[in-house]
C-alpha cells in the first residue's frame, strides 16, 4: 500500500505530557504534510514539510522527515485537552495526496 | 476571506437515488478535492479539479462523478446511491492542484442513504 501508516492507532496520555505520533510510507515523496480532525473545527492543516527538509516547527509541533528511513514524526509538546482529536499524516506522491487511517489522541485533564 | 463552504450540511437520501453536492472553495484558489469518510477511517480520495478539469481520480465506481465551473465552484454527484454511500463527503480547496500547498477544508456534507 502507497499509503501512510499511522502509529500508534490511538494514543491517550495526561495533560501536559508530550505526544509522539509516527508515520510510516514506503512510496517517494515531494511533501508530507499533517493534518488534525476534531468535532469542533473539522479537518485542519498543521504544518508541511518537504523532502529537502528534515525538521519543521510550528508553535507547540514539531515535525521530523527521513526519507531515508521513509518515516516522519509529529510531536505535540505540553498537551491541552483542546489537543484530542485524531491526527493525519498525508503524503504528497507526485501529483496525488494519499492519506493515512490517522492517530486518536486523547488528552486526559 | 471566506473558508471552504459546503452545501447542503446534511442530506437523507433513499437507496437508488441520486445527489448533488456543492462546495465553494476560497476565493483565489483554483484546486478542489472531494473526499469520502466513514467512521473510523481516513479520507478516500474521490477526485481532484483544477482549472475545470479533472486532474487526478481514487478508486471509486463511475457513479461518482464531479465537475468544476469557470469560478472554480465545484459539484460532486453519486448516482444510483447504495447503503454504503453513507459517509461524510468533505472538499477541500487549495491553491495549486497535486497536494503542493496545503489543503483548506469545508466542513462536509453528511450523506445517510436509506
């Protein structure tokens, strides 16, 4: 399969801890992106980064890229609950975006 | 700027029937992506449009068909409608075709077939 795997399926950790979500693909790719879907603002892009790069932040996210090892990581750092949602990653595969089955974070207060 | 608007929000159709969805990408963007997700699962990519013309297509039975008009406005139809059509159906527009930029996503059109 093209697409992006997910790991771990769902992920449930306390407030304030750090959440590392993993992705795994075994196709090339131009950009890999994050995406996170929760009840309240429905499906929103979090951060790209491309194939050239190795590591990107944005505010509490912090994304890695190997290429080598065809895997990237999306670490949330000091949780909120506004956090829990499921988080998608996305890969950019010449001209077609394949996603992937997503991770379930909860953040428990 | 306006988001993603996407119509109707919700819609109960019968086995055997046909619809339309309509979704308004932001203005300025010339790519639209259309979307299928069930419970549990990640996005299926149906079709993507840019510049009036299909660009890319997933796996999905000719029955779902889409178009784009010149303002970019886009409209996804599903004919002849199957229990397992139910799902949310979400578009998404961006600024160039392929997945280069990041995508802006409407709220989606929650599809029950009966």
């Amino acid at each position: 399969s093209q697409q992006g795997e997910e790991d771990p399926q769902a992920l449930s950790i306390q407030e304030g801890e750090n959440a590392t979500m993993n992705c795994s693909y075994k196709t090339s790719i131009n950009n890999l992106q994050w995406y996170r879907q929760n009840s309240g603002r429905g499906l929103v892009h979090l951060i790209l980064i491309r194939s050239n790069e190795r590591e990107k932040h944005s505010g509490r996210l912090r994304v890695t890229l190997d290429t080598s090892k065809k895997s990237s990581s999306l670490l949330i750092t000091a949780s909120r609950a506004a956090d829990t949602a499921s988080y998608f990653c996305v890969l950019k595969s010449n001209y077609q975006l394949i996603w992937g089955a997503g991770t379930k974070l909860i953040i428990k207060p | 700027k306006a988001g993603v608007t996407q119509t109707p929000r919700y819609l109960i159709k019968t086995r055997g029937q046909q619809v339309t969805l309509s979704c308004s990408p932001i203005s300025g963007h010339r790519s639209v992506s259309w979307y299928q997700q069930t419970p549990g699962q990640g996005l299926q990519f149906l079709f993507e449009y840019f510049s009036e013309t299909q660009r890319n297509k997933g796996n999905f039975p000719g029955r779902f068909s889409g178009r784009q008009f010149s303002n970019s406005r886009s409209e996804m139809n599903v004919s002849t409608l199957e229990l397992g059509d139910s799902a949310l159906y979400l578009c998404a527009s961006s600024l160039n075709q392929g997945g280069t930029y990041e995508q802006y996503f409407g709220p989606g059109t929650r599809l029950t077939v009966t």
